[in-house]
C-alpha cells in the first residue's frame, strides 16, 4: 500500500473531489491502514463556505449587527492558490500556537479539509482552547485528523521542550503574542517576554526537534516600529530569520496588517459602540491603516509555509490603506443606522501609535518574481548577539528604560531581510 507521504495529488484529483466535497483514499501510516471519508470545502477562495455545520464561518458575518467583513474593504479577497497545499498539510503533524486567539483558531480550522493527520492546538488560555476543540470535533467527523490540546505558555521552555518531544510536529504556526499596542506600551516586560523569549524557545525547540517548517505571524509594526509591540515583533523576526541560516528546518515570517474582526480590533469595539447607540471613538479624522479579513490572513499563513524555501518574510499586497473613519462609518450604514444617528468621537492618538502604517522597510528591495504575483528582496547579515544581550539582561531596567532600548535596538538592527509579496 503506498504511503501518504508518497502520493502526489493532480490538480484534477483534487478538483473533482472539492467539487463533490468528498475525498476516499487508503492511508497507510505507521503500517496502520486507515480509511478516509472526509467532506471538505464547496470553495476555497474569498469566501471558504463549508457544508452544513461550516454555515457560522459563511461569509464571516458579524452575528448580531449581521456585517460582512469584506464589505468593509476596497480591494478583492485574496484567493488561495490549491497547488502544493494538500502534499504540504497532508497526513502531516502540525502545532499551532496561540490556537484560541482569532488567527490560530482559523488557521486550524481551514487546516482540516487537508487532511492532517493531528493538530495540536496550543494556548494559555484554557476556556479558548476548549472552545476551538469542540468546534474542531464537530467538523472533524470521520476523526481523520487528531485533535489535541496541551494548555502552555510558550515562555515556559521546559513544556514548551515536552511538547514537541510528546509530538513531533512538521510544521509549526506560530501565532501566539501580545498584540495589543498600548497595553504593551505600559507592560513591555511583558511584550518581551512573551513575543520575543516565547518566539526564541518556540523556534529553538522547532530546530532541535527537526521541524520542517516553521511559520511565524508578524505585524506591519514591525516594520520601523515605534512601540513596544512592533519593536519586540520586529526583534522575533530577527531571531527567525536568524535560526534560518543555523537550522535545517525552513522558517520563515508571515507580515500583515489589522485583521477585520480579530480580538481587541476597532471592529469589535465599533461595533460594541453602535449597538449601546454610540459615540464610536477613532483616535484621529486621519489615521488610516491597512486591513484584511481573519480568512485572509489564515489563507496566507497557509499558503506561505506551502512556499517557503526558508528566510522569507511574506507580505500580503492589502491595497490601499483604509481610514478608520471611513471603517466606522460604513459600520454605521451597513448597521442600518443614518448619518447623525451615531456619533463619532476623536480620542486622539494612543502611546505607541502611529499615523499609519507601513507593510515594507526602505531597506527591502524587490528584486525579482520567485511565483506568480510573489516577489522577494536581498537579505544581509544581523547582529544576533545583540538581541540575546537584551535578553539576558531585561530584568536590568525600569519600563522606560527597557522601552528605550526595545525602539534603540530595533533601530540600530536595520536589516534588510528576504521579503516576499502577494498581490491580489
């Protein structure tokens, strides 16, 4: 019986079997012969609409103000491309980090039609990670894939170690962090702690146990940052790209902008706003920012590890920056309310925040098409000691003076990584 692992997937096979939704293939892994039945996505595109029990992620419509996210954009959804996804995911072990937030739980979701053989759904957050099992249960019926959960912080390295020891994963997502921008200005012990240390232990344990692929999400505050966020984001690309050049697994960096609809988002909090009948608050008339949807995003992550060659940073072409308060008023209209039935406040600009965002460093050249619509950049030599310097010595410094030093170094360390872009 030919392995899983052997068999190479047409585009025709896998064609006709979305088209009927159903896949049947004989596995043999381990020398254990399994039988699959799998219904899987009508479409993978702007729009992934599973059968029957997938109709809450139809659309990705806001429940109670029924908003659709895409409507709240003004470019096309990014489409996902099939080639090289299913023999990248399939029958494989894959460990997603940060599996309850926004992000990682899409991604596991639109990992399953491929068919992995387990998902390891990590997170510090039990209730959320109970949560994104349950919902992976239900969709999982033939219980072709494993689901597991292990409930960990990925600051802890010793579990983070038995982890991928208990496991083997042969891709890792890694998209769990501290994303909120001033909460991390008044915390940045914490931002560093957690998005910089976590990221190093994560991608340490990812070479030692000779994963093949891993995948960090980043941020366009990454890119020339001015707060603590960006600035410790930008420092665990470093460190990833740096393990890329030591290491014989690939890894590579996912950059992208606001996600519509994520935790902590101005959708959200708009939408909390209008149905209390307002005032929704933007902090400034011109503060705009580059937007995409939690499938978007969850689509690239995909589609980027099914790419990668090993020390790209892959950015999604999210067209035009949005203002926010074009955000907050199509919200209004598409709620059904008039002009003047909600009132728009301006709070002013938050610690950490600014005007707008860029998804490029002046430093990242283009230089030549390695895919369709998919370029990448020149890269240069990072001082790596620096940044375990910082680590090692944190604990040194006050807030501000740690602050300091995250935005000094960030600075210091301009660097001109491989950087990839997918136009839409």
């Amino acid at each position: 019986m030919e392995s899983i692992h052997m068999r190479k997937f047409s585009m025709n096979f896998i064609s006709e079997r979305l088209e009927n939704r159903i896949f049947k293939e004989t596995i043999n892994t381990n020398d254990i012969t399994r039988k699959v039945f799998r219904k899987t996505p009508k479409k993978i595109g702007s729009s992934i609409k599973y059968d029957k029990k997938f109709n809450k992620i139809k659309n990705r419509k806001n429940k109670d103000l029924n908003i659709n996210m895409e409507d709240l954009l003004n470019r096309k959804s990014v489409i996902l491309n099939l080639d090289g996804v299913f023999n990248y995911i399939l029958d494989k072990v894959v460990l997603v980090t940060g599996a309850g937030g926004s992000i990682g739980s899409e991604i596991c979701k639109q990992l399953l039609p491929f068919m992995p053989r387990k998902i390891v759904l990590l997170g510090h957050g039990e209730y959320s990670i109970y949560n994104i099992e349950m919902e992976l249960n239900r969709y999982n019926e033939s219980n072709i894939t494993e689901i597991v959960t292990e409930i960990a912080d990925i600051q802890d390295k010793r579990k983070i170690y038995s982890v991928m020891h208990e496991h083997n994963p042969d891709i890792i997502y890694h998209a769990a962090a501290h994303k909120h921008v001033p909460l991390m200005e008044r915390n940045p012990e914490e931002a560093l702690k957690n998005n910089l240390i976590g990221t190093k232990n994560v991608a340490e344990a990812a070479n030692l146990f000779n994963v093949e692929t891993f995948v960090m999400i980043s941020t366009d505050k990454a890119v020339n940052p001015t707060n603590v966020m960006g600035a410790t984001k930008k420092l665990a690309e470093m460190i990833v790209h740096y393990m890329d050049r030591t290491s014989n697994t690939r890894f590579i960096t996912v950059r992208f902008g606001n996600v519509l609809g994520s935790r902590g988002s101005v959708i959200p909090l708009f939408k909390k706003q209008i149905e209390n009948g307002g005032p929704v608050t933007v902090t400034h008339p011109k503060v705009v920012r580059y937007f995409m949807t939690i499938p978007e995003a969850s689509r690239l992550v995909i589609q980027a590890g099914s790419i990668a060659k090993g020390g790209e940073i892959f950015v999604l072409d999210m067209g035009e920056p949005v203002k926010i308060i074009d955000i907050a008023n199509k919200l209004i209209e598409l709620s059904g309310f008039c002009e003047g039935d909600i009132k728009i406040e301006f709070s002013g600009l938050r610690p950490g925040e600014k005007m707008f965002e860029e998804l490029l460093d002046e430093q990242e050249i283009i230089q030549k098409s390695v895919y369709p619509g998919i370029y990448i950049g020149k890269s240069i030599d990072i001082d790596i000691n620096e940044i375990y310097k910082l680590i090692e010595e944190y604990t040194k410094y006050n807030k501000n003076e740690l602050r300091e030093y995250l935005l000094r170094l960030t600075n210091e360390q301009k660097n001109t990584q491989e950087t990839v872009l997918f136009f839409s």
